[in-house]
C-alpha cells in the first residue's frame, strides 16, 4: 500500500519531537515557539500575517494556544485540533538523552535486550518510529500542521488549533473555547466540524481499520473527606478514625460496577482511587481526625456526573453506618470481656453531604463570604506558585469548609476537584457527521486495503470534552460542587454549548503510550490519516 504519499510529515514530526514539551512545565512555551515559527515562515503566513498568532488567557504557566487560519471559499470551517505538551521522559532511564531523537532512540533500544515480543518486533519494523510524543501527540500535531500550510483554496476553510496541557488538565482546550468565539467573529467563520488527531491504541496486527469516533467519556474526580471523632489511638473506644471510615469508602467504591456507565455497546471503566491519604501533618499518638480520597469517575451521557455524585454520597453513607456498627460490635465485646463501661460508648451519629450543602448551610453566617475568600485567596497563591497541585488544594479547602462546620461527630464532606471532563456526543447535540464519511470506507479499501469504523465514542479522556455542552445547566450545578471554583477553576460550558461543535477524532496507530517503548506507525503519518482528514474537510 502507499507509504510515503506525504513523506515531508515525518520530518516535520522529528522537528517538533526533538523540541522537550513536558506537560505542566515551561517546556511547553518552547513548543509554542517552535509552532509559531513554522507557521510565520510558511509562505501564506507570510503574505497574511494577520491569519496566525498564539492566544493566552490566564494560564498559570502562561502556555497560549497556537493557531493558523485558511479561509476557504465559504465561511464554512473545519478546525484541526491536537495538543503539544507531552508526559515526562523520566521512565526512559539511560535513554532520556535520546527521547526525543527518534533515529537514535532507536537504534540504541535495538541494541538492548528487549523481552517484549511485540515490542522487539516493532522495533526490528522500520514502518515504526520511537520517541517520546511521536504517538501521544506530535505525530496528529504534525498531520495537521502539514494539512494547514499544503491546503489548496477549497470551499471550506481550516483552522489549526495547538493547545498546551492535554495531560494534565486540559487548560489548553479551555482556554480555546474564547478563542474559537473571537475568530469566528472576527473572520466570519461557520465552523461545521471538529477533528482531533490523537493516536489510536492498537494491539497486535491490528493496522488494517481506522477508528474514527464520535465522541468521549466523561470524567469526575470526586474528592472524600472523612472526618472521624479525634481521641489519642490508645483509647481509640472514645472516638473514630476517619482513616477506618475512608478505607471502608474506598473498599465500598474501588471497582465497583454499580457505577459503570455504557452507551450503544461501549462501557467505561470501573471507578479507580487515584489519591489516599490521612491529613496529620505529622506524627503524633491521636488517630487522624481527618482523612481523604480521590476517585476517577469516568461516565457516558447515559449517567449524568450529578446522579453519579448521589451515587457516591449514598455509598458513602452506607460505609460509614457499617464502620459505626463495627465500631458498635468491638465495644459489645470489650464490655462483656469487662474491659469497658457501657457509659464510655459513643453514640454517632454521622451526616454525610456534599460541599455545595455545606457551603448552602455555612452562607448564613455573617463572615462566611470573607472566610472563604480569604480560604481561596491563600490556596490560589499555593497552586500559582506551584507549591500545590488542584488536587491538594480541592482537599485543602474541603477541610477548611469542614472544620468551620463544627460537626460534632463523624461526617464526610463530597466535592469535586478539578479537572473536570464532561461527556461529548453529536448524537447529544443533534448533530449527524455520516455525510462527512460518506465513501471513505470505499476509499480506504480501493487505495490502502483498509476499512474505516465508525464509533460513537472514544473510551479515553480527550480534550473533545470542552467542544459541546447540550445542557449548560446542569454542568453549571455540577461545577457548584467543584472545590476551588470558579477562583481557581472553571469550565466555560455556557460559551462551550454556543459553540456545540460535532467533533471526528481519529489519528494514527499508537503503541506503548505514555511508556519509554512510545512509537507510532509511520505510515500513517505519512499517507492514510492525512489523506483521510483531506477528503473529510472537501465534504465538508
């Protein structure tokens, strides 16, 4: 099959894999740098400056988004969106000197004992090439660059969108959506379609189909506080701990099923705890009063984030009247061992809500307002100065929240910690992509002996989550429960459902992700995937 129809892509992939883009570091700046550059000395850029630039809107780190405009003959528009950060090159150990040297990256893995199967065979297959961002993403970054700065005047225009952050949490794709409605205004644009790029996971000989989908999972990360009955650890009968009552919680939560969602065949994954941890500053004989826990929620649009919230206070509950009985259980024994006086119980009784009710039921004190202000003030200056991820901070000020409650028993307080990625679907929207499709399995099949497969999702988190948003009310009171927002954090999905973009993601066949053996299969960098992205802008 044709290999080599855009052979000019692998060598603007190595350009952009050899400049370091670590996501959540300064690194990414250079990669902005080098993408503007390629685009201010193409040509067309030249004789139109005006129609390129890198946009920033408060990023803590300062990271803008790169963008590139080919008006077509019509207003109509299709953007080509892909991200330019990359995960770190730590886990490439002796190579790290080579990670971004595909060439010599390569021949030096060669060169190792490799006991992987399929990975020697990979790289024993020239058709592979190895570097960190080659797969994950610069290689859809390179496709779409090359689609830009080759396309000839068609009927629709395109838009290249390079956004910093995908891998952590997803600022970029955020900052894009103001964007999107400033150049829409100012060009006149009627964008139609969206297309990401991001690699497609393969396993084995699995090369002969191209995926392309229609929409992504969603993902909340809820964020637990368990807050026990402080006592000193020896009489640990006069009090609770919370870290018993959290690892009755995450027992109760980790891969439980009830909470999986699915959509026409495809189902997301299992909740999985992502951070666990008391909040002792340090050690000292009294059990932690307070303890607690990050869970990744994934969902489909069959589950709303806010039902699934219920989900989980309920489970919540559950857990702890389960500790408190035990707790109930362990005292029976002691008094009938006579080791205890049946005045010494406690009598629980514990309350379980989320922060948006806590908040609801503090707001009436008089200096609430201030409290909180000065509670997020001082956690924005931890997380701008990179002494403290959103995570920590989400914990931080569900603590605060918690401990100006006053509770006098065990409680848990349920909030949401940032990042937060909402479902996407066109079938959400309304929005019906078959006729950008139309003939490409064909095509595939007559020119690379392959087939197209279309699925309605993608079971990975993408930045296609900030595209479209069909009920903006609903978010908005989910993003009530977001710890930090909006000071700190926030979605725009009320701009976002002005935009109600229906998005195609497909990308080239990826291996290894986010690990030291990442490749991609270059023949589909250089032939079938920029050729399909081609004809489904000329349907557009």
């Amino acid at each position: 099959m044709p290999t080599e129809a855009h052979p000019e892509i692998q060598t603007l992939l190595q350009e952009l894999v050899a400049v370091r883009s670590d996501t959540g570091t300064t690194q990414e700046l250079a990669m902005a740098d080098k993408l503007l550059s390629v685009l201010r000395a193409d040509p067309y850029f030249v004789r139109h400056p005006e129609r390129c630039g890198a946009f920033e809107q408060g990023d803590v780190l300062h990271r803008p988004v790169v963008w590139g405009l080919r008006p077509g003959r019509t207003p109509r528009t299709v953007v080509l969106l892909g991200h330019y950060d990359t995960v770190e090159i730590d886990c490439y150990g002796a190579l790290k000197p080579y990670a971004t040297d595909p060439p010599a990256l390569k021949a030096r893995m060669r060169q190792q004992e490799i006991h992987d199967p399929g990975l020697r065979r990979d790289l024993d297959d020239d058709a592979w090439g190895f570097g960190r961002g080659m797969a994950d993403m610069k290689a859809g970054l390179a496709i779409n660059l090359h689609t830009l700065l080759t396309r000839e005047e068609g009927e629709a225009g395109v838009l290249f969108l390079a956004v910093p952050d995908e891998e952590r949490m997803s600022s970029g794709a955020i900052q894009a959506v103001p964007l999107l409605h400033g150049l829409q205004q100012r060009f006149g644009l009627d964008y139609r379609l969206l297309v990401l790029t991001e690699p497609e996971t393969t396993t084995g000989e699995d090369l002969g189909v191209v995926r392309v989908t229609g929409g992504g999972t969603g993902k909340i990360l809820p964020v637990v506080l368990a807050k026990g009955v402080l006592t000193h650890a020896a009489r640990i009968l006069e009090g609770l701990n919370s870290a018993l009552m959290l690892a009755e919680i995450v027992r109760s939560v980790e891969l439980d099923t009830g909470l999986v969602s699915g959509d026409r065949g495809q189902f997301v994954q299992p909740p999985a705890t992502q951070i666990l941890r008391d909040l002792k500053s340090g050690y000292d004989v009294s059990v932690p009063e307070y303890s607690a826990a990050c869970f990744n929620l994934m969902f489909f649009p069959t589950r709303s984030p806010l039902s699934l919230l219920e989900d989980l206070r309920r489970i919540c509950a559950r857990a702890v009247h389960r500790v408190v009985r035990r707790y109930h259980k362990a005292f029976d024994t002691m008094v009938g061992m006579g080791a205890m006086a049946e005045t010494a119980r406690q009598r629980f009784v514990p309350e379980v809500l989320t922060l948006g009710e806590l908040e609801r039921r503090l707001g009436g004190a008089p200096d609430f307002e201030a409290f909180r202000q000065a509670t997020l003030d001082q956690l924005q200056d931890q997380v701008r100065s990179g002494r403290c991820a959103l995570p920590d901070a989400s914990i931080q000020y569900l603590k605060a929240m918690a401990e100006r409650g006053a509770f006098p028993g065990p409680a848990v307080v349920l909030g949401i910690s940032p990042p937060y990625y909402p479902t996407v679907s066109n079938t959400a929207i309304g929005k019906d992509v078959a006729p950008y499709l139309e003939g490409l399995d064909e095509y595939l099949r007559t020119r690379y002996a392959s087939r197209l497969e279309y699925l309605p999702y993608r079971p990975s988190i993408t930045d296609l989550s900030y595209t479209s948003c069909p009920d903006p009310k609903a978010e908005r009171c989910l993003l009530d429960n977001v710890a930090l927002a909006p000071a700190l954090y926030d979605v725009p999905v009320e701009q976002i459902a002005q935009l109600n973009l229906p998005v195609l993601a497909l990308g080239p066949n990826g291996r290894e992700i986010h690990r030291a053996g990442e490749h991609v299969y270059l023949p589909d960098v250089t032939g079938r995937i920029p050729d399909v992205v081609a004809a489904i802008i000329d349907r557009v």
